[in-house]
C-alpha cells in the first residue's frame, strides 16, 4: 500500500473513534500494563504506550492495512474466531533486537518482508501480553472482545487476512509505542471479532468456517488461471538444439495435432483436444464430457505446414 494510501486510511481510522469497551479507562490501562510488563517479561524488552486509536474496521478496510515490512500474525480463541495483532517495523525490530543481543538499537530497519523465524520470535511476546490482559480484565470482573486469544500464526498478506476474519466490523486498537526509553518508536494494531457475534445459537467456529468458504471461492472463481496447450515432444541431440535459429522448421507428426494436452503452469494436466483454427486464431477443440457437442461453425484442422514452423 503506498504511503498516500496508508495516511488517507488513517484519517479514515481516526474519524470513527466512538465510545466503546476498548476506549473505557480500565481496559486501557490494562493494555498498557500487559505490553510494559509482556515485552519486558517475554523479551528484556522497556515498552511504553504513548498514544491510542480506537476504531471499527470491516476486513476489507483491514486488508488494506499493513504495509511494507509489516508482521501479520493472525491470533485464534479456543472458539475458532480469529483476531490480528500488526507489527510495524520499528516494533518487529526492537523486540527481535532485545531478544539476540540485549539490547536495541537506533539503525533504521532494513526494508524486507517478515519472515515465519521473525513471527515464532515475536509470538511469545503477543501470547505473554494478551495473557496479562486478560488476567487484568478479569480481575476486574469485565468482558472484552479481545479475551482468550493467542498467537496462531503468521499471514503473509491483508488480502489473506481479510479472508479469515468474520465478514462484521471488528474492534480495532492501535496503539503508538516507545521502545527503550525512546530509542525506537512504532506502533502495534489488534483487532477482534465483535462481541456480540458469540453466543447467539450458532457455532462460532462453524459459521466463521462457513464465511471463509464462501470468500475463499468468490476469491477464486474471480481469478486468472493460465493453460498451456502442449502439441508434442521432440528428442533432439543437444549439438542440434544448440544450432537452431529463427525460422528453424520442427518436424511433427500429424497425429500430434489430435492429442495436444491442455496443462497448468506447473505441469499438470487438465485435459486434451485437437489443434486446430476458429476466427482466425489458433485453437483448442476440448475432448470429452465437457467439450461441446458441435464444433464451431468456423473451426477446422491447420494445415501441416503452418503448424511445423517456428
């Protein structure tokens, strides 16, 4: 997404701040506890929240959220509904750099994409923060949409992501950091389910399965799909290849326009037909069940020749 994108979608974020759980003074010094105390616990590492975002986000508005060298890491309750916690660079790198040398450093981070080793590093660390929330909240006898989950793994794209979330808005908090006193500043989004999509007579788990096949296949179906028509083999010595030059002719046999296999772009097939001309252009007549009956009026063998040169 590029930057432009990015600060329209922010201010986008920021004109639908409303009052809700996630913006009451308990829950919000029960965040600021958890990451203080989980990054110091789980990776050595002095966190601070200087600054907070509340807002309620649809997946396809959460899609289009990370950005270049973001940490995806898709979180799940024992329900099977599923949360995101996003990691920003300047955040993936500190605590990465407080886990291998102890300490954290002021170097820009390097641009690249997160990888699984990266989100295993960081995934003790969400777990130990989520926990503490969790603990916090309950000890003050309060319900948040954010409890019972934990890391489940990483996802390398929004587009992914979108997919798995429940199609309903999702509480979504940002959360600006200081790292080290300072030495870096980032910031973390988490985002959950509604609460009020559990409990309601239907299975959680099934429902959210339900909608992820149904945008899973409206994924699919809109996609493009190459085939490749493959006419034949020839065997040649590796002098003769090597000697080949435009306007080469290779000898094929007839019977070879009659079984051109009609394969994936990783060699599978799919198919078979015969070669042969409809409007001009080249073309596949598909053999079997699911060819058509009739052939195009305009549809007809090549000449040999015509096929034979390269």
């Amino acid at each position: 997404m590029s930057r432009q994108a990015g600060e329209a979608l922010r201010r986008k974020i920021a004109a639908t701040r409303r009052d809700d759980p996630l913006q009451d003074d308990v829950v919000l010094r029960a965040w600021r506890m958890a990451l203080a105390r989980g990054l110091s616990d789980s990776a050595g590492l002095h966190a601070t929240v200087t600054d907070n975002v509340t807002a309620e986000m649809m997946p396809h508005d959460i899609a289009a959220l990370p950005e270049e060298g973001d940490l995806i890491a898709l979180l799940e309750n024992d329900s099977g509904r599923f949360g995101f916690a996003i990691l920003d660079p300047q955040v993936l790198t500190g605590i990465i750099e407080s886990l291998t040398m102890g300490r954290v450093t002021a170097r820009a981070p390097k641009t690249r994409a997160p990888t699984p080793t990266d989100a295993t590093m960081v995934a003790d660390a969400l777990d130990r923060v989520l926990a503490l929330f969790q603990k916090s909240l309950r000890d003050h006898d309060m319900s948040d949409p954010a409890l019972g989950f934990r890391f489940a793994t990483r996802i390398e794209q929004g587009a992914a992501l979108a997919l798995k979330l429940e199609d309903a808005p999702h509480e979504m908090l940002t959360l600006s950091l200081s790292l080290a006193g300072g030495v870096r500043r980032g910031s973390m989004r988490l985002g959950f389910p509604p609460e009020w999509a559990a409990g309601q007579g239907a299975d959680p788990k099934a429902e959210a399965e339900e909608q992820w096949r149904d945008r899973m296949e409206t994924a699919v179906m809109a996609s493009t799909v190459t085939l490749d028509a493959r006419i034949g083999r020839i065997r040649m010595p590796i002098d003769e290849v090597m000697g080949l030059t435009p306007g080469a002719t290779l000898p094929l046999l007839r019977s070879d326009l009659g079984r051109v296999r009609l394969q994936s772009n990783d060699g599978r097939r799919v198919g078979e037909g015969q070669l042969g001309q409809a409007g001009g252009f080249r073309a596949v007549r598909l053999h079997g069940p699911d060819a058509p009956a009739d052939e195009p009026a305009d549809w007809a063998p090549p000449p040999l020749p015509g096929i034979a040169e390269y």
